[in-house]
C-alpha cells in the first residue's frame, strides 16, 4: 500500500508533482492514487508521508478563474472574482467541459466540482489561510513537507532532491514530466 500523499491548494500543481514523485521515485501504474486532495486543513495526519505543494496567488487565482465552470463559480469578470467570497459565486447545477490528462487517459471531463461551495472567503483569504495552516501543520508533524510549484519549475534538481531526502527514496535518474497534466480548459 502507497504512504505518500499529494496535497495542495486547487490549480497548485497537485497533479503534476504527483506525476513527478510517481515518475521520479514509485512507478505506479496511475499517478493519481497518489492524490489525497485540496483541504489538508480538515485532514487527520496519519502515519504517512504528505507533500503538500503551493503556489503564488496570482498564478492559482488566475488558473480558477480560468476554469471557474469547472468549480461551479458563476461571475463576469477577474476583478469580481477577487473581491468576492466563494460560497456567494458558487451556483449548484452550473455545467462544465474541461480537458484532462493523467498520463494513462485523457478526454473530457463533464462534473463539476462543489469544493468551493461552502467557503465563505474570497480567494485570496483562503489562499492565505491554505498556506498559513499548512505551513503550521508541516511545522507541527514531521511527515508534512511543503514544495513551491515555483521552485520544482526553476530548482528542478534541487526541489527533486530534497523530495527524495524527505521520502527516504534514492534518485535513480532525475525526469521531469513534459506533457500537461491535471485537468486544462477546453481551449488550453
């Protein structure tokens, strides 16, 4: 059984580090087993590893607006969004198309998901509270490492090392995975 779980705010690469740490480290047929969720702040830490990557605002902001469909979001433009609370633009029953690849399929994927639902912050408050309980979290249990999107995208080597030392398992060959992965907008 897997002991290692990926972690991460929505739109911070969640789907690619897991792909990383599978590709780099496990060899799992599905990458995705790896995936424990978005909300690490509701989570009882168990005996397991967890990785949990974040990244800059502006770029998760910008990627939910993008694919706002996709998490039920109904406003009109990216000024509103930041402004407004989740739960007030979420609206039950919205339909979403959106691309997805997980290295072993791709297609289109039609749900949409309710996770935003019930958060009665705007984005950047709850980005903020993401990190910040997080951030405590891995301060507080051992078994909690936290990785920047940013810096796996410009340490690569370094990131994946550190990875390697807080798994306990030892780098073969170093690969970055090239083709996208998670789920993209239609047009991406």
């Amino acid at each position: 059984m897997n002991n290692i779980e990926i972690w991460g705010h929505q739109r911070s690469g969640n789907h690619y580090l897991a792909a990383l740490v599978n590709k780099n480290f496990l060899h799992l047929k599905d990458y995705t087993v790896l995936l424990g969720g978005h909300n690490l702040l509701e989570h009882p830490i168990k005996e397991k590893k967890y990785l949990y990557i974040h990244r800059n605002f502006n770029d998760v902001s910008k990627s939910v607006f993008v694919l706002k469909e996709r998490f039920g979001l109904v406003v009109d433009s990216y000024d509103e969004f930041l402004i407004s609370k989740y739960s007030d633009m979420y609206h039950k029953g919205l339909k979403s198309k959106v691309k997805f690849n997980t290295l072993i399929e791709s297609g289109i994927s039609e749900g949409t998901s309710s996770f935003f639902k019930n958060i009665r912050m705007t984005p950047f408050k709850w980005h903020k509270k993401h990190i910040s309980v997080s951030s405590h979290a891995a301060g507080k249990h051992g078994n909690i490492y936290l990785i920047s999107y940013d810096d796996i995208k410009s340490k690569f080597i370094t990131e994946m090392e550190r990875i390697s030392a807080f798994l306990g398992i030892p780098i073969v060959d170093l690969q970055n995975v090239e083709e996208k992965v998670g789920y993209m907008n239609i047009g991406s």
